[in-house]
C-alpha cells in the first residue's frame, strides 16, 4: 500500500562535479529497481545539474529545505518555485541541524511544510528526540508536539504530498541507531497522532521514515518493521556502494 523509500541526505558534502560523478555512479546500481522510491538531496547549488543527469532514471531529486516565501526581499533565501525550476521533487524539512543551527522553529517548518505542498512540492518533515528527552521518557510528548505544530492547517488531502521522517537527534551522526523495536514503537506512534489528526484511511496512507546513523548492515531490519516506510540516510549515502544496497535494503550482489 504505500511505496518504500529511501532518501539520501547530502548535507554539506559534494561540489557539482563530485555530484554528477555520484549520479552516474548509481544510476546503474538502481537501474532494476521498481518497487522502491529513490530520492537524493544535494547542496543547492548542484540541484539542477544533478536532476538533469537523474533524467530517465529512477532517481528522484529533493532540496535540503525551503523558504515559505515565493520571491521577494529575501536574500540567500531559496524559494519552492526555484526549487521546482531546478528540477526538484522533494524537500527536506525540519531536519534536527536545520533546528539546532539555523534556529528552524516548529512554527518555521509548518510554513516551509505549507509553501512546500503548495507548490506540489512533496514536504519531508522530520522530528525526533534528544538524548536528554528520551532519557526522561518525554519521546512521545517532544514528537507529537512537533507534529501538531508543524502540520497545523493541513487537510486530509494535503498529506498526499507529506512524508514524515522519524530522526532520533541521539542517533544522528553518531553510529548508534535506535533498534528496530525502539524505531518501530515510535513510528506506530506517529501513525496513530496521524489516525487521530486525519483519519485511519489517510494515515494509513501516509510514509514514515526512519533517519539515524542508518547503514547497510541494519537497514533490513528496520524495513521488517510494520510502520517503517523508509530511511532517510545521511554519511551512508555519500557512497553509492552504500547507498544502492541501501536501496536494496542491505541486499548483497
């Protein structure tokens, strides 16, 4: 019912040439897959170039994030329609370094989420806990409040184009991923927020993903969970070695 996905988060890595040279790299690593989303999200400036060498593959092209205005007196600012423009399908939202370093509220990522999904853009919105947090047991308290506050607005039909990404801020980066069970519990959370919030039909509908230090050693695993949809992996999908196992869910040759 609803397509696995596997997303790839760039972050500050890769100049336009390196890329190009990681596209091409993994467009034949993928080329026999039919039954998983590919989406990879590169610096800015690489966007357009990369979307036109993903061209008649599989591969799907996304943004790191997005401003909530269209145009207008707002420098360094990247707008939904540049994005569409540059090729895009896919935005990341609310990522825990955009939170913790640009000061990203959940107030800022309904309005990104907004603008996002109004441009038919599709909104990856991430939430998840820090150390401290779990620790006190607040899990289910930090990711609901973030949920209810960044889809605040949103009609049932508008979840067409939103994914939500579960990023655990204690697994981010540092090798240590949640368990399955502990990933699981928190995604069967999301689902029932999302049940109460717009339905069952809709929830049901709507693809979690999981983001943490994942790899390929740990990645079917996760995908054996009922309400994982997907990943969305950072260092791992610097490689296209890595990333295409990924892809294949940790499958071999």
């Amino acid at each position: 019912m609803r397509t696995p996905l596997i997303a790839g988060n760039w972050k500050l890595f890769k100049t336009i040439t390196e890329s190009l040279a990681m596209v091409n790299e993994l467009k034949p690593l993928v080329a026999d897959v039919k039954d998983v989303e590919i989406v990879i999200a590169p610096v800015f400036t690489s966007l357009a170039s990369v979307a036109e060498a993903a061209k008649g593959s599989a591969i799907k092209v996304s943004a790191q994030d997005c401003f909530w205005e269209e145009e207008g007196a707002f420098t360094g600012e990247v707008s939904s329609k540049l994005l569409l423009d540059a090729g895009c399908n896919y935005v990341i939202l609310g990522h825990s370094e955009r939170r913790s370093y640009f000061g990203d509220t959940d107030e800022v990522v309904n309005k990104k989420a907004r603008a996002c999904v109004s441009a038919a853009l599709n909104a990856i919105i991430c939430v998840g806990e820090t150390l401290e947090e779990r620790e006190e047991n607040a899990t289910f308290t930090v990711v609901g409040k973030q949920l209810g506050e960044a889809l605040a607005g949103f009609t049932s039909s508008d979840f067409a184009k939103i994914i939500i990404a579960y990023e655990p801020i204690w697994a981010i980066g540092t090798g240590k991923t949640a368990t399955a069970e502990q990933a699981q519990e928190v995604h069967e959370y999301i689902r029932s927020f999302l049940t109460i919030l717009v339905g069952r039909e809709t929830a049901n509908s709507v693809r979690i993903l999981y983001g943490g230090s994942v790899k390929p050693e740990n990645i079917s695993g996760l995908m054996e969970c009922p309400d994982i949809d997907g990943a969305l992996v950072g260092g791992a999908s610097l490689n296209p070695a890595s990333f295409g196992r990924l892809v294949n869910f940790g499958r071999r040759d």
